[in-house]
C-alpha cells in the first residue's frame, strides 16, 4: 500500500502547472501587486524580455513567467522549450517543497539542487547565465505559489525592541595574508564571561545584535563582534587588492588571535557560524596559540568539499542580488520574516568578490579531519550547534565530527538553520547559554 501512495503522489506532481492550479489562478495578480516582486523588477535595466519556467522532470508542460520592459509580468503554462531557462526538478522534490511545513532541503530551490543533500534529476535547464541574473525573482516566484496553495508561512514571534546596548570602535590588528586593518567591533553586556562573536561568509556582525542586546546574556556575558578586514564596516587590509580577497586558515585564526591580544581578553569562548563555524574547530585545536578559552560551531564541520557555483563572482551577475538569493533558504521556514530581510541584506552589501573569497575556506579550504582528535576539551571545550534546516552544514556533519573528539558536546537546534542567532534569536539564545554553562563546566 504505501508504494501505490507513493506511486499516486508522484503521479499528481507529473505535470507541475495541474499539482499548483489552484494557486495559479490568481498568480498574475499575485505578482503584479507583491511589493517585493515590483521592487526587483521595476528597473530600466530589464531592457529585453525574460520568460523562465518551473516544471517536473518527465514532463514538457511548465509554468511559464515572462518579464517585459516597463515592469510587466505575465503568468502563462506551455512548453518549457519557450523559456530562456528552467527550474527542474523531479515530481517528488516539487511535492516536498510546496508542502504547507517544508524540511531541509526542501526550503529553496538551491537546497533542492543539491549540495550537500544531493538531489538527483534536479537542475536548471537552458540559460545559465541569465538564471544568475534573475534568480532572485524566482525565489520570490516559488514563494508566492506555495502561499497560493497554503497561505503565508507562520513565523516565529519577536519582541522588537528600541533600546540598543552596543557600543561601536575601531582597533587595529595584522593578521597574516591580509596585513595590517582598521576592523570595526562592537560590544555590550559586564558579565563574567568574555565570549567572541564571529559572522559568517560574505557578511558581518550585525548578524549579533538581537544576542548582544538580550538582558540575560548581558548578565552572564561580556560579548565582542568584530567584522573581518575588508567586511561591512571593517577597512581592508594593507594587502587587500579589489576582487582577490581570499580566506585560509593561517588569516583567519591570525585574525581572531590578534583580536583576543589586543583587547587583552582572558580565556574567551568563540563562537560562530558556518565559516565561522569551521574556523572555532581551528581555534579549539590551536586554542594556546589564540589564547581561547572555549569554542562554539555553530553549523561547523572539521571539512566540507562540493561544486563550486561561480555566480558570486561574475562580471555577468549581480551579486548584490545572486549572493543573497543563493543563501536565503538556508534560513528556517518560520523565522521572522525580518530577520530573513536583515541577513539579505547584509549579503547584499559586501564588496565584489569577499563572499567568493570566504568560500574559498568553508568549500575545501579548511580540513581538520585527521587534526580534530587533538583538542584537549579540558583545555578548550568545544560543543557543536546546527540547525535543522541547514543543508549546507548539516546536522549530521556537525555530529560525526563531535563524535571524533574526544569529551566534546553536540546538539542540534529545532526550528533554526543556517544563521541560528539571526533567524530566532529567541530560539537560539537558550542553545547559546546551555553550551556557555556546559564549557564552564567542562572547563573547570
């Protein structure tokens, strides 16, 4: 019985324009009146028509969207041989992402790709180019007809708050490769413990803020967040040329080590996500060295290797729009809508060729697999957090590198994905505090 259900369902999902038609119906108007799908569009710049389609593999019939000049858009199902390029994907991946509570990798058209999660027959078709130049709108596309078929997806609540703690400096380090930099930090909170905060790839340490200004981690903490050289309000480094910046190993431990020394900092936990998640394994195992006194990775794992996309560093593509696109369904379903926004926007915001250059220690760059059975947890204690949505990092590659250290933690978190603190801070902070205790602990 269960393989006839599943031999039906994979049935109904055959042809993509009948699975979704009923959300197709309004999807023209849908369109022509989302703020966000305008607010790409509306641009000079779109001097030709674009048509791209969605559809199932095994089948020719697609939903074809076509963008004018003049900001028009029109709706329309036929062949995907019409198209300048399609979104393809087997019946049962689109089944999985248009469903009201889509998982990983299910959340966006790049996890369905396939990266670390591979997905077989699913691809884009056609012009590759021009999907780097408006991939951004088809991220938008899917979103609306999965609302059409189920309604906004609920969100997480969050307090906003109009009170900030943060206070802002500048201090200079010289970490090795990249020289000497006038980097941007901020902190807030007078508690016992001193804890790092360390962004991901291609972005900066805004992602912290909500963390910094919580009352309870201000209580128990002394927080720092500093941008990378050459990162948001970061200046670059003395050896930093426009379009070649790059990250190993060597620069970024140089670069946290410097940091910790010159503020005089005692012991401090770091914490990070992704890249960042990586690079606390680094410092845990050269945790003497940076002067550390425990490490956080968040989605980190001691070696991650797939396929490059070159996308975030062409002079064919945007990347102001292609680098955050690529990234925004790592985050969590339900994760305010706000917070999606905050991380957009700061990839959106780098200079040319920093997300790439990043990329080039979180994809290979970085491998500690037959390093990670030194760290001494007595030492530097490690407890590793990932999201449940990340399908970059996943849950499973965090755990079996925590399983090869000896006494180190690991947990995955619910509800979050690939920017725990950013998406929920109000999820993650309970996370962040059991593993502070936990290292204290552990530690003493």
């Amino acid at each position: 019985m269960p393989i006839l259900e599943s031999n039906k369902s994979a049935h109904a999902w055959r042809s993509l324009p009948d699975a979704v038609s009923s959300s197709l119906g309004n999807l023209n108007h849908n369109l022509n009146h989302d703020a966000q799908w305008q607010a790409f569009i509306n641009t000079e710049a779109i001097h030709q028509s674009v048509t791209f389609g969605v559809q199932s593999t095994g089948s020719s019939n697609a939903i074809l969207v076509s963008v004018e000049p003049g900001a028009k858009t029109s709706v329309s199902t036929g062949l995907s041989s019409d198209a300048d390029f399609v979104l393809m994907a087997q019946p049962e991946h689109w089944e999985n992402f248009f469903s009201a509570s889509p998982k990983a990798p299910y959340t966006s058209f790049v996890g369905i790709q396939g990266m670390n999660i591979v997905q077989d027959g699913a691809g884009v078709h056609g012009d590759h180019d021009k999907y780097s130049q408006f991939a951004h709108l088809t991220t938008r596309l899917l979103e609306l007809i999965r609302e059409g078929l189920h309604g906004p997806l609920a969100q997480d609540k969050q307090t906003e708050s109009d009170e900030d703690h943060l206070t802002g400096k500048y201090v200079y380090i010289e970490p090795p490769v990249w020289g000497k930099s006038k980097v941007f930090y901020e902190t807030s909170g007078t508690g016992p413990q001193e804890i790092v905060f360390l962004h991901t790839a291609g972005s900066d340490s805004r992602q912290y803020h909500v963390v910094m200004n919580d009352s309870t981690m201000r209580s128990k903490c002394t927080m720092f967040a500093f941008d990378l050289p050459a990162h948001g309000r970061s200046f670059p480094g003395n050896n930093h040329i426009p379009g070649n910046h790059t990250t190993n190993e060597e620069a970024y431990v140089g670069a946290i080590r410097e940091f910790v020394k010159v503020l005089k900092l005692n012991k401090p936990i770091i914490c990070g996500a992704s890249m960042a998640g990586q690079v606390c394994i680094a410092v845990a195992i050269r945790a003497e060295e940076v002067g550390a006194g425990g490490t956080i990775p968040l989605q980190g794992c001691d070696y991650m290797t797939m396929k490059r996309q070159f996308g975030d560093k062409s002079p064919l593509v945007n990347q102001s729009l292609f680098n955050p696109d690529w990234i925004y369904g790592m985050m969590a379903p339900s994760a305010p809508l706000v917070n999606k926004q905050l991380i957009w926007h700061l990839y959106s915001a780098q200079a040319y060729g920093i997300f790439h250059g990043d990329l080039d220690f979180y994809f290979g760059g970085f491998d500690a697999r037959d390093r990670v059975s030194q760290i001494d947890v007595k030492k530097c204690p490690i407890y590793f957090l990932t999201g449940e949505f990340d399908w970059s990092t996943t849950p499973q590659m965090s755990q079996a590198t925590a399983s090869k250290i000896k006494g180190a933690n690991f947990k995955e978190m619910a509800g979050l994905g690939h920017f725990p603190a950013t998406e929920s801070p109000s999820r993650f902070i309970p996370y962040l505090l059991d593993a502070i205790e936990w290292i204290q602990k552990t530690r003493g």
